[in-house]
C-alpha cells in the first residue's frame, strides 16, 4: 500500500484528496504547511508527495528544492492553482515529476499518481525498514537497533540489488553486475565473502540466516 504525503492548506481541498486517495487504498497523510512538510517528508518513507505550490511558512518550491538538495528521490506532483507555463518549467526545474493545475479532475490526479508510483517502482525508497535494520540510502547510512553500523559503499549497492528484488533469487552474475559492474572482474567467492560480511551486521543470527538466504545452486534471496 502506497504511502502519500498530502500538503495543502486548503482544508476542504486536502479532507477531499485525503478520502478518494483512502479510497484508492493509499494510505495518506495531510500536512497543511511548507515547514512542516519539509520535516514530514524527511521523517516517514513516503512513495509519492502531493505539493502544493502556494502554502504558509515556505512554499512549495522551495521545499520541493530542498528534498531533491537533500538527496530525496520521492516521486513529487505539484498542485497550483497558477496556469503559467513559466511556473510549470520552474516547478519541474526544481525537481518535480508532475505538475497538476487547479480545478483538476480526481481522476486525472489518480492516473496521474498512478503513472508516478509505476515510474518510481525500479527505484528505491530513500529509507528501507526490516527487522531493527534502517538503510537510509540518501544519506547512504546502515543502521541496526537505531545505532550506526559501518558499511561499505559495495554492501551498500548489493542491499540495494537485494531490495529492489525482494522475493526474488539474485545470481551471483546478477550481483556482480549490480554492485560491481560489468567491466570489473570478480570471482563468485568475492560475491560470497561480501554476503558473509553483510549478513553479520543485518541478521540476528548470521549463521542462520533470515533476510540475506542461500538459494543452493542459484544465488541468494532477499526475505526482508
């Protein structure tokens, strides 16, 4: 279930987002201010934020501006009720996916939405949450119970690989390519080395695996 911001300061306008984004199965969020968006926005993993333009504290360029400075790759649509096409180009200057003009459709929103989110899907969220593990990946950070745990920029890029392909048995190629890439040559008990390493600061028990399982034969499983 999709995860969505809404900011907008028009109460009537945000309670009816709210309701047909509910009923669409999102769950949704309503923030009615630029400053407390921009603090949301960084607290929570959201799939998609639904930014208005003109709201009180800062607006909301600048704090589409700040997110994408920041690091943050959450799919973002901005509302306003401006028609001009230079306010357009600067929303999408500034990092914007989408740009929506007041009076809209519901549904065009919804397909709008949808069109993100598909968009948005091969790519990961900034944080990931399983077990006591946060991966923070705008901020390229490993944290277990709360606390920092070094990691290496390769176990940074072969959880990314394993995250983006939940579910899913990875082959050993399939990471190198990942985290490696093609034009490097890695041996198969590299793979393996890395995976030992990495399950020691995710697993509760790395001799026997939860999250990071050995597909035998085949490659690894990511279970997170």
């Amino acid at each position: 279930m999709a995860r969505i911001l809404v900011v907008e300061d028009d109460a009537d306008l945000a309670f009816g987002l709210e309701d047909d984004l509910k009923t669409e199965g999102y769950q949704v969020e309503i923030v009615r201010d630029g400053v407390t968006a921009s603090r949301r926005a960084r607290e929570e993993a959201w799939d998609l934020i639904l930014l208005d333009v003109m709201l009180p504290g800062r607006d909301g360029f600048e704090v589409c501006r700040d997110l994408r400075r920041a690091g943050f790759r959450i799919p973002i649509i901005m509302l306003t009720a401006k028609a001009q096409e230079a306010e357009k180009v600067l929303g999408l200057e500034l990092g914007a996916d989408d740009y929506v003009t007041k009076p809209f459709s519901p549904r065009e929103l919804r397909a709008r939405i949808k069109a993100a989110l598909r968009r948005a899907s091969g790519d990961l969220p900034h944080v990931y949450r399983f077990g006591d593990v946060e991966v923070d990946f705008g901020r390229a950070e490993l944290r277990r119970g709360g606390m920092p745990v070094e990691a290496t920029s390769l176990e940074l890029k072969l959880l990314g690989a394993f995250i983006r392909s939940r579910g899913h048995v990875l082959s050993r190629n399939q990471l190198l390519e990942a985290a490696w890439g093609s034009d490097t040559f890695v041996t198969d008990r590299t793979v393996d080395h890395h995976i030992v390493n990495l399950r020691r600061k995710i697993e509760p028990q790395p001799d026997e695996p939860r999250y990071l399982v050995s597909v035998r034969g085949i490659g690894y499983r990511f279970d997170g």
